[in-house]
C-alpha cells in the first residue's frame, strides 16, 4: 500500500539556492551539475519536505526550517587567498555571492545546514579554511576520468564515517539526531558508506569552528562539521542517481526530519 503525501504543513520548507551556470556550457561538467541539483530538489520533496528555490542572495529565510547546499562549479579561489589555477572551472562570482550568503545568514538565523560537494567545500571556506585546487593522483580514485556504462560520471569508493555524528546519523548510524553537539567520544561505532565520488577538489586546511567526521582511506577530508550547530557537509553525492532508490533518500529524509525537529 503505498504512503499518502504528507500535507504541506507538515512539511519542512527546505531552501536551496539555485543554480546560475546553464546547461548549454560547453563543459558537460556543468550539465551535469545541473541535473544533480534536480535530483535533490527531489530528494527532498521525496523525503518529506518542501523545496524552496533560492534565487537571490537577500532571499527571505524566516519561513525556512533548513537549507541545503547543493553541489556545482568551483568556488573561486580568491574566496581563499589563491590564484585561480588552470584547473577550475564554471567559477562564478554570482553563484559564490549566492551560496555564501545564503549559507552564512542561515548559520547565522540557527537553521540546520547540509552540504553537498560544493557545498561541502564551501562551507569550509566560509569559516576560514581553505582548498586544494585540483588534487594529485593517489591511493583513492575520486573522480572516474573514463566514465563505465551503468555507473555514471563516479568512482566508487568507501569512507569511515565517526559514529556520533550528524552524518553518520544521516546514514541510519549512530547520530546526535537533532542535537547541536556532535556526540563523539560517547562510545558510538563508527560505519562505513560506498560513495559515488566525482570531484577534483578537496579541502586543504580545516576551517576552525568545524572538525572532520569522514576521511577516505588516503585521508581526504569527506565529511565535515560545526559542533555547536546543525551545519554538516559531505564531499560526495548523496543524490547520484546510480545508487539504490533508498540508500539516495535515506540522508535526505533524516534531514528533513532533523528540520522538523527544530
């Protein structure tokens, strides 16, 4: 028997900025970034909340209960004290002055934040920490340069995610829940996920104020979080559209609910 839709008030109104970058870039990279966002946006509606499309970086968050930072583009590296390198791509200025303000007011404003690959990497640069512009090759595969038929754009790979934490609480794990407190030293297990992985960036320094909750296994930093507030990011995609129906809903639907408890 399937589930009745919830009604719309009982609904978490779930904002996300939009994306800028048109999908007729010459770059596939960015049609691909856009089809992820849409893949959230109904991820979210899937998993018990009302997306809310964020256009503008003075976009009203009052009516908000959470937000999500989706993935895209690189962030400029002057947002870092960098040079930008040969290697970034799809930079833009609007999309930056967007996602920054959006993600730093609703900090600001007490929202649960969860972001997603570029959202994980900018969180990081909003509290001060910084990138590595394009990585080395290594130990761990984190992009597919010759994508396989039936596994899309990814390598695939796992990452030890701490028990105890906002992240592992996303992925069914032993979590701190709606908490502001990250819950580590308490004894939790950690668990491990496989995760479609598709980025050429990573973070470098740390940003103060956020501690690492998931490494792969030659030590990017694949999860982060704020352990005095709801904000939590992962470098990998969630969403990718390759993994099991339920495995792609299930953190998208521990946030709303993490949103509804707020």
């Amino acid at each position: 028997m399937q589930t009745p839709p919830l009604p719309r008030s009982s609904r978490p109104r779930i904002g996300i900025p939009v994306r800028l970058s048109s999908s007729t870039d010459p770059d596939p990279r960015v049609a691909e970034a856009n089809g992820l966002f849409d893949y959230i946006v109904d991820l979210v509606r899937d998993g018990g909340g009302e997306p809310v499309l964020l256009t503008s970086p003075d976009e009203p968050l009052e009516a908000l209960d959470g937000v999500v930072l989706p993935g895209g583009g690189d962030l400029d590296p002057r947002l870092y004290g960098e040079v930008p390198g040969d290697a970034c791509y799809d930079v833009s200025h609007a999309q930056d002055e967007l996602d920054l303000a959006v993600a730093r007011r609703s900090i600001d404003a007490g929202l649960p934040v969860f972001g997603v690959c570029r959202g994980h990497q900018l969180l990081n640069v909003l509290y001060g920490g910084t990138l590595i512009q394009d990585m080395d090759p290594g130990t761990v595969a984190h992009r597919e340069p010759t994508p396989v038929q039936g596994a899309g754009p990814w390598a695939w790979h796992e990452v030890e995610v701490q028990g105890g934490t906002k992240v592992a609480g996303l992925y069914g794990g032993p979590g701190d829940g709606a908490t502001g407190n990250s819950g580590k030293g308490h004894g939790a297990a950690n668990i491990t996920v496989k995760i479609a992985s598709g980025h050429h960036q990573a973070v470098a320094r740390v940003a103060e104020g956020l501690v690492v909750t998931a490494v792969a296994e030659d030590g990017t930093v694949e999860a982060l979080e704020d352990p005095e507030r709801w904000v939590a990011s992962v470098q990998w995609h969630p969403e990718a559209l390759e993994l099991p129906a339920e495995e792609r809903l299930t953190p998208f639907r521990a946030f709303v609910d993490v949103c509804r408890r707020r």
